[in-house]
C-alpha cells in the first residue's frame, strides 16, 4: 500500500505541477507569538484551500526575492511605540531604502494582516505603514489592511476572522484551484508540520543545554547564555502584598556589553508540577528520548532550539507554553481528535465561529492555561496524536526585562547588600499574581518561575541574552535628565543613574512612586546615599500613606519651575517607565500643566511641544503591561 500511496502522491504532484497550483507565501513579523500563530492560521488555510504554502520570519526570508513573487499575505504585529517586531527589523530597514524603484512591486498582489492593542498611541503602526510603503512600491492590495485589537473585548478574532474570509474570497477569484482540485473539508485532518521518533533507550545522559556555545556570536534568541543566579531578594516588605524581587545574574565570559536602556531577554520555564501534570494526561514517559523529523507538509525546520535527541521532559518544560492561555487553533485541532462524544461536541462548538463568545468566556477571561483545558477533555486529550503536540501547542516566548544596574558602575563605592557589580545583570521583577473567577489563583509564568530560583539550594543558570532598548540616554555630560518610573518602572532609570554618575554625569532627577514608605520604597539606602553625595534628585510620592492618593504626577506638577526650567533652558531629557496603564497619559498631561503654567502656552502649544520633543529624542517613554 506504501508504493501505491507514493505513486499516487507523485502522480498528484505532476498533475498539479502542471495545473500549476497557486502558492502563497506567507511574511510574518511577531514579537510575542501571536502574529505567528495567525499566520501559521493563514497557512493552515491555505492548505486546506489545496494551494501551495511558503512561511518565513520576515527577517529569515530573502527581501530582494519579493520583486518575483505574485501572492503574498502580510502577518505583522506593532510592539513599543510603534515599533516592527525583532524579526522583521532587517526587512523594515531594507524595505524603506530610498533607492527601491516605485514599480519595482508591479506584479506582486498582496495583504496585509496587523495585530495591535488601541490602547497604544501608534495602533497597528507597522501594519499600516507597510502597507503604504508596498503601495508605492507598485504592488496590488488584495484587501484593505486588516487591524486586530487585543482591546476588542472578543479579542483579535473579531477583526481576523472576518478579514481573512474576504482575503479567501479574493485570492480565490484571482488565483482560482485549477478544475478538478477541490479543497479539503473542515474536518479533514492536515498532516502534522514534525514526526516524533521515540527512542528505546539512550545510553548515557545528555547535556541539558540544546546547543554548544557559539564562540564567536553574542548570545541570541537560539544561542541564549546560561547566566548563573548570584542572587534573588525579596525587596519588599514581607507584609507588602506584592513580592518584587531584585535578582541579579552573573555574565562572566558572555562577551554581553549593555548600556543603559537596554533589555535583557528571558525565556521561562514550566513549573515541574505543570510538566508532570501535562505528561499524565498525555500518557507520555517524561524520561523517554525522540527525535524530530519534518514532514512533507511541513512549512518550518525542526526547532533549532531543540536538541536531538531531546527528552520528553526538556520539551514540556522548556519548550511547549502549557501555562498560556490557548488560541482557536488549539480548539480546531483538539476536536479533530475527540471521539468521545460530549467532549466532541463542546470542543466543535468552542472552534466555530457561532462559539466564540463562548469561548471567550472559558478560556480568555479566566484566563485558563492549555494545561487546564486538556485536563477538562481527558479523553481527547488521552487520544492526542504526539505528532501533533507541536502543532497544537505554541513554543514559550521569551520576556523582557529593563536592565537595572550598569557595567560602568564604580566597585569601590560601598553602598548596601544590592550594590551593582561588573560582569552583572540586575533586574527587577513583580510577581504576577491576579484573582479570576477560577478558584486557583493565577501566576505570571516568568515572575513566578524566576522568583521560585534559589542559589542557596545549588547553582541555577538562566538562559539569557540583551537587546537593544527603547530609551537612549545623552552623551553631553551637562545635559540634565528627569526620569519618571514608579514601581519597577524605575529599573532602566538605576541603570541610567549609576552608569551616569561613573560617567560623572551628575543632572539626575528621580521621580519614584509607591504604595508606602516602609512598605515598597526599595532601592531607599542607595538613593540616599547618592542624594547626600550630591549625584541625583529625588522626589517620591507615596500613594497610601494619607487618605488622597499622591502619585508620580502630583510631584512633576509641584515641581513645575524646576522642570521648566530644566526643558526649556537646558534641554533636559524627560523619560516615562512602567505599566501602560494611565500612568504615561497622567505623567503627560502633567507635564504639559507644566508648560502651560511656567511657559505661558495654551493647551494646544504644550501638546505640540511635547509631539516635537518626543520627535527630537527629548521625550522617551518604555512602558509595559
Ligand atoms: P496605587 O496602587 O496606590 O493606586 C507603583 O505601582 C505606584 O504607582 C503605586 O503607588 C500605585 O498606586 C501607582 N499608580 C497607580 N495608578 C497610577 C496612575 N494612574 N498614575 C500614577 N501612578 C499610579
């Protein structure tokens, strides 16, 4: 049956090459996963639509091949201020050179998906950029630009899912199957993209780390360096319902520089208790070794960051991200695999489009994690096809972490137990912790893990790498900056301040914010010191210690001759870190209060000033979720 298999597959091969099968080619640009899965969604599509699939990374793909392509759909989310995401960065600078031809394009139809959150200034601003910039070069929109919001309350889907059935509805009218190809159903399984080849027995343990350090390169993404954890303390009080940590990871012989304003880039793992859980429900031997191959069908190379052979349990723990909250496709596949009836049914349901809302309210808004919902359909879950485990879960996406010590900082001074060190990463860490309607309550995967380290109990390595920040810091030694970080939105600003004050740059103002005095002050001693040594300014407000709440904003408005006088007559840097909530509208508005009451402007001249300040670099601002 095999050879007659083959001959079929290959006689369907020619028949098609000679139809002449239309292919897609599918660019994605994704910073946190999302804009990947939605493409590998289109893929899927695709695939079922019996085209012909490519997909890349925009940044694994050759740009200069773009000008011979004729079918190609746009994934592409919009990060920080505006900015592409890491792996479309080459492709962005290359794709607005000056010298690309306007026509150079002509034959190329396209559409472009963004994803986006509205509640960022610069909604989906890749998105739409690129698709203005593809225009002029002279290619053809299949379909005006898709742009999904994660403030939607039903999520990206109620902008995706509309969006691609008018892109199918074009591609196909223009790139219709040849006669006589028909599109697989709904139901149809695809192949899985990797097969598993489980080995009987492995004869000696191998190394936990997937790939040999690279001599030569910086650390990355796929070549992170074990940093080893020197230590991890609780900075706030005991008492304090909000555990921050201060942890601090040693990158001797990394070859890692950084500077102030730079990111250090941490991929989390999964908690034993969730690996031994998932590997129950799936009936997998967590100590079982495979290798992977790819299938034909396969749009992807097997995962460079797996090893091979890899444990069962490598995979689980580092790997697949059982603890996210899972996407549609998840569902999609899952119910291709239910034969139990009722759990066919809900999980039919919770992948139609009638069932979203539904979805929505199980999944999304408790936020239940992959791992809880394969425990609530046992027995699909028990049928599960590992060969599918890859496709059915999405791989753990690093995090970012503001860097918050410098490696200019001068070791001879003594100041308390957190005194920064060459050779070191510090960062500050919030543990996510959060009520839900769900009894248990939720964690943040990377906080949680990375508060869970102990140095003390033997040594620990975090797998790490830097990244260029979003907060550039003045070289002029007289150029006074005011920085703006409550909470752990103070990070990048010890960065800045200690590397400034080895640098002997002493204009430093700080305008730190918290709960309490006593509870949540952290970095008091060091602040202090450097306040008495004449090296900085700080101005606090602690939001609970009085009956009114006093935050960050009230002090930048007190201070408004200082500030103005800084801005306006000494070209002060004005900075913003922390949580996107209202804070960076707030210390904004402020901020313009300052110019209307000590420059004498209207609302509308403070606004432009501030557009225009935020254009020359002397308005930054990094914020999070
Ligand atoms: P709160 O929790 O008492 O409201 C660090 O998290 C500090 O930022 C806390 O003191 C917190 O105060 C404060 N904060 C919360 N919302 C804020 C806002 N909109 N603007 C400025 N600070 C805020």
């Amino acid at each position: 049956t095999d050879i007659i298999l083959i001959q079929e597959n290959l006689l369907q091969a020619v028949l098609w090459d000679r139809m002449s099968i239309p292919t897609l080619l599918v660019l994605y640009g994704s910073q946190t996963g999302t804009a990947q899965d939605t493409a590998e969604r289109v893929g899927r599509q695709a695939q079922r639509r019996r085209m012909g699939v490519r997909m890349h990374a925009l940044d694994t793909y050759n740009v200069a091949n773009l000008i011979s392509e004729s079918l190609v759909v746009f994934v592409c989310s919009t990060t920080g201020q505006g900015d592409p995401p890491d792996n479309m960065k080459n492709f962005w600078r290359f794709l607005f050179r000056k010298s690309l031809p306007a026509g150079s394009l002509c034959r190329l139809d396209y559409a472009v998906l963004g994803l986006g959150d509205s509640s960022y200034a610069k909604f989906n601003f890749v998105a739409k950029k690129l698709h203005k910039r593809l225009q002029q070069l002279g290619a053809s929109a299949l379909l005006p630009v898709g742009l999904a919001d994660d403030q939607h309350e039903l999520g990206p889907d109620a902008v995706i899912d509309p969006w691609l059935v008018l892109f199918w509805q074009k591609t196909l009218s223009l790139y219709p199957l040849p006669a006589g190809v028909s599109p697989l159903g709904d139901q149809d399984p695809l192949p899985p993209r990797y097969v598993f080849h489980f080995l009987d027995e492995i004869t000696e343990k191998l190394a936990e780390q997937p790939l040999p350090p690279d001599d030569h390169a910086l650390p990355s993404s796929t070549h992170p360096f074990p940093a080893r954890v020197v230590s991890n303390q609780r900075v706030t009080d005991p008492s304090h319902f909000q555990d921050v940590r201060h942890i601090e990871f040693d990158i001797t012989g990394s070859k890692i520089q950084y500077s102030a304003g730079d990111v250090v880039m941490i991929r989390p793992c999964n908690s034993p208790e969730d690996v031994e859980h998932f590997c129950q429900l799936l009936r997998l031997d967590p100590d079982r070794y495979f290798t992977l191959t790819p299938t034909d069908g396969s749009t992807a190379p097997v995962p460079v960051r797996l090893p091979q052979p890899c444990a069962v349990r490598y995979l689980v723990e580092r790997y697949l991200d059982v603890a996210a909250v899972p996407r549609r496709s998840f569902f999609e596949l899952l119910a291709s695999f239910a034969t139990d009836e009722m759990e066919r049914g809900k999980l039919a349901e919770l992948s139609s489009p009638q069932g979203q809302d539904e979805l929505h309210s199980y999944c999304n808004r408790p936020r239940r994690m992959a791992l809880e919902v394969l425990a609530d359909f046992p027995h699909t879950t028990a049928e599960l096809n590992v060969n599918y485990l890859l496709d059915l879960i999405p791989e753990i996406q690093p995090r970012s972490f503001s860097i918050a010590s410098s490696l200019l900082v001068d070791p001879s001074v003594k100041t308390n137990v957190l005194q920064a060190h060459h050779n070191r990463i510090q960062i500050l860490v919030a543990v996510v912790k959060y009520k839900t309607r769900l009894h248990k309550a939720r964690k943040g995967l990377c906080s949680s893990w990375l508060a869970s380290l102990d140095p003390s109990q033997g040594e620990v390595c975090v797998p790490l790498w830097v990244k260029k920040g979003g907060l550039k810091f003045p070289q002029d030694p007289h150029t006074p900056v005011i920085m703006v970080g409550p909470g752990t939105g103070v990070a990048p600003f010890r960065a800045a301040i200690q590397e400034r004050i080895a640098q002997g740059k002493t204009a430093n103002l700080l305008f730190f914010g918290c709960r309490s005095e006593t509870k949540d002050f952290y970095c008091r001693t060091e602040w202090e010191e450097k306040v008495q040594a004449g090296h900085m300014t700080l101005f606090t407000a602690f939001s609970r210690d009085q009956e009114d709440k006093i935050y960050v904003q009230h002090r930048v408005k007190e201070q408004a001759k200082l500030l103005w006088d800084m801005i306006a007559n000494r070209n002060a840097v004005f900075y913003i870190a922390g949580n996107a909530n209202q804070m960076p509208a707030a210390v904004c508005d402020a901020l313009k209060e300052v110019f209307k009451q000590e420059g004498g402007m209207t609302e509308s001249q403070a606004q432009e000033m501030l557009n225009s300040m935020e254009k020359t670099g002397l308005f930054q601002s990094e914020t999070w979720s």
